[in-house]
C-alpha cells in the first residue's frame, strides 16, 4: 500500500468561505434529545491548538445557549492507555482528539468505536479541502491508516526535531544551523561533553522519538512505507535499525545522553533544556509553547542533521464516539476549528495550522513553521515509530530506556522491537 505524501498544504491560502459554516444554532444534537455536549482533548494550555479550540469553543457556545459543554482536559497518556475501554463505555464523550496510528484510531475504528465521518466530509467540504497526505490520518481500511473512509480529522501539523539553545553553543563555538550529518552532530556533542556540558537532555518518550530519528537518518520513503504501510518488507537488523541501536549505546558511553536519563521524565529532561544545562533536546512542535514560555536563552530547532525524512504528519485527530450522543454538533465543532479564524489563531499563537490565511507575526512560529514547510515541501514525513502494530508505544520505550540504562545491547534492542512488530503486524 503506497502512500505518497506529497501536497500537504501548510498555510493554504483559503477563502473565507471555503467551508461552510451553516446556521450553526440549525443542527440537531443527532437526533438526541441530550442538551450536554461533552468534548475532550489533550493538547495543553501551552499549545496553540489549545487556544484556537477553546476560542471556537466560546463561538460555539454561543451559538447553542441552550446546550450544556462539558470540556474535560485529558492526557495524551490517558487516551494512549485507556482510550478504547472509555469508548466502549457509556462514558465516551461527543467528541475527543484522539491518538493517530493504526494501533490507535485505527484499533478503534475497527473494533467500530468511531463514528465514519464520510458523510460529514461531504456536507462540509472536508475531503476537498484538506490535503490528501493530511488525510492519511484519519483513513483507515481494516485498522490500517494511509486509506479508506475517514474516521478522523487533523486540523494541523507537527514533527520532531533538535531543539537548541544557541546561547550556550555559541559559547562553545557551535552552530546548530551549521550542522548538516550526522558526524557534524557528535562532533558538537564531543566538544561539549570536553567542556563538561551533557549535550543532550532526553527521557521517557523522547528516547522511543529520538532512536526513530536516527532510525530514519538512513532511511527513504520506500522504506517508510515498508515499515509504516507494510509496502515491503522490514529487516530490524537494516542499516537504519543498527546504526540507531548502536548510537544511543554509544552516544549514552560517551555522556551525550545521561545513563540517569533512564530513570528520568519528560518534565525532567524540559526542565534541564529550559535551564540552560543541557543544549540539545529531541522534542515535538507540542512542546514549542513550553520552551517559548520557560526558556531565557536564545533557542532555535533544526532537523535530524542528514535526515531525508524526519519523524512527524499531520497532528492528531478530532474523532467522534460511535457511543457519543450527538454526532451532529461534534461535527459542527470539527468544521469550526477547520475555518480561517481558528486556523488563524493557531498560527499567531506558534502552532502550525494546515489552512491558516494569515500566519501573524508570532516569533514561535517564525522559528517551527519554515522546518515544516522544508519536511511538506520534501516530501519527507515518516510519521511515527508506534504506529504501525497496536501496543508498540510500550515495547518501544521499555527496549530503549533499557538499551540507555545499560541493560541490552543494541542487538538485543533490535530483536525487542522486531520480534514484536513481526508477531502483531496484520
């Protein structure tokens, strides 16, 4: 199954009307009589999906001064562990942002949790509208993301790359825009590790985001497409699997990466970039509020040096419950968070809408937007190493904490992650 990636539209010059609205106080709740609109998501306050859907939010509210919205804040955790018992339960909401990924969405579009959103797409000119590659995921055929009828809606973009604070590297004659391979990387991280600097502040997440990276720095889209869409065959003992397994090992013996990083959270290794100790951090665009906000320093982001695709797509998606109670004004917020002024929003707040008019001035997204618009433009989105096989978020990081603490070799690793793919792929 082929997928190409090509057209994915950031900033696309939308007319006003290009969505149609419709009376928004005109849509029944889904033929239900329910008078509360109950709605999730786990984008944080940080983040500028967060401020562009909370101010779509008030607009839809109101417009239905006779229905009742229950927002509830989750965790990108929550949903990743818990997400399918809640919606095969009388508690799923009306409307949740939801996990992309074929272990994810595409498990519970299977299991028919998920409202298809074929008929909604064509009411409001979804499908026309958003880019083919934004759309890849939310399709799904058999659980399997890339085609087939819409079950999600993404309403931006995001990827993962270096973080850096240029202050710090300056003061040791490093520049991050200035590295273009992988060996220019570890030569910065050698030189900062002589100046007693640990280069890297990673942990939890990060590391499962930073070994597919360097998974990917050998990688094309043909092998993308083997790993991510089973368009081939995947070897884990490949030249991409070996040279990131045995990087972490050795960049971890070096000290670029602490061994304590093992032990460590996500906050942990944020709050060492933000302090200034460490100058690189592996991160997505969902922390670029966060870094904005704390740190003091001067900070840009680079790609994976040398990387022909990085890791990143479309953001997640906006799903509907097949056990909410009314799909009608779930889409009628879906279609609000697509038009310009929310997109917009988005934009002058630092994310990276894909249908934003007017990009504003916002020196976050003057920073993030020109490397996303470098990976669409590429034709170089990987997406994500947990996507393919449900459950794999897990097996992922436990064999990568692991490998960094000590406790496997790269082999080892590799035969973690590969035996474990092999046995839960369709």
């Amino acid at each position: 199954m082929k997928v190409s990636k090509r057209g994915l539209r950031v900033a696309a010059a939308v007319a006003a009307g290009a969505l149609t609205l419709g009376t928004l106080s005109g849509c029944a709740a889904g033929g239900n009589d329910s008078k509360t609109f109950t709605v999730w998501w786990y984008s944080g306050e940080d983040t500028a999906q967060y401020v562009a859907w909370t101010e779509a939010l008030d607009e839809f509210k109101a417009a239905h001064p006779d229905v009742t919205v229950n927002f509830e804040f989750k965790t990108w955790e929550q949903i990743e562990k818990s997400g399918n018992s809640i919606l095969d339960s009388d508690k799923a909401p009306d409307l949740s942002e939801w996990n992309k990924g074929n272990g994810t969405a595409g498990a519970a579009s299977q299991a028919g949790l998920l409202t298809n959103l074929e008929d909604y797409a064509a009411e409001y000119g979804w499908t026309d509208l958003l880019p083919e590659s934004a759309q890849q995921v939310g399709r799904y055929t058999d659980g399997l993301m890339g085609n087939g009828d819409l079950y999600g809606v993404p309403t931006y973009g995001e990827y993962v790359g270096w973080f850096y604070n240029a202050d710090l590297l300056a003061a040791n004659g490093i520049d991050a825009t200035a590295l273009t391979s992988q060996a220019d990387l570890e030569a910065a991280f050698a030189k900062l590790v002589a100046a007693g600097i640990t280069p890297i502040a990673a942990a939890d997440y990060m590391l499962v985001h930073l070994a597919y990276n360097l998974t990917l720095n050998k990688a094309d889209n043909a092998w993308v497409n083997a790993y991510q869409f089973f368009d081939g065959n995947v070897d884990f003992n490949d030249a991409a699997f070996t040279q990131a397994s045995e990087q972490i090992q050795s960049w971890t013996q070096k000290g670029y990466i602490a061994s304590s990083a093992s032990g460590a959270t996500a906050d942990d290794a944020v709050a060492a970039f933000t302090s200034g100790t460490s100058p690189f951090m592996p991160g997505g665009t969902w922390l670029d509020g966060t870094v904005a906000d704390a740190a003091t320093f001067k900070w840009g982001k680079i790609l994976n040096p040398g990387n022909a695709v990085s890791t990143g797509s479309a953001g997640n998606i906006w799903v509907i419950p097949a056990k909410g109670k009314n799909p009608d004004l779930a889409a009628e917020f879906i279609n609000l968070t697509l038009q310009p002024k929310a997109q917009n929003t988005m934009a002058a707040n630092g994310g990276l809408p894909l249908l934003a008019t007017e990009l504003g001035d916002n020196p976050t997204t003057a920073i993030t937007l020109p490397l996303f618009q470098q990976l669409v433009a590429d034709n170089g989105l990987g997406f994500y190493p947990d996507w393919p096989v449900s459950g794999y978020y897990d097996i992922l990081k436990a064999a990568v904490i692991d490998l960094v603490a000590g406790n496997t070799t790269p082999e080892q690793y590799r035969e973690a992650i590969g035996s474990y793919y092999e046995e839960n792929k369709p």
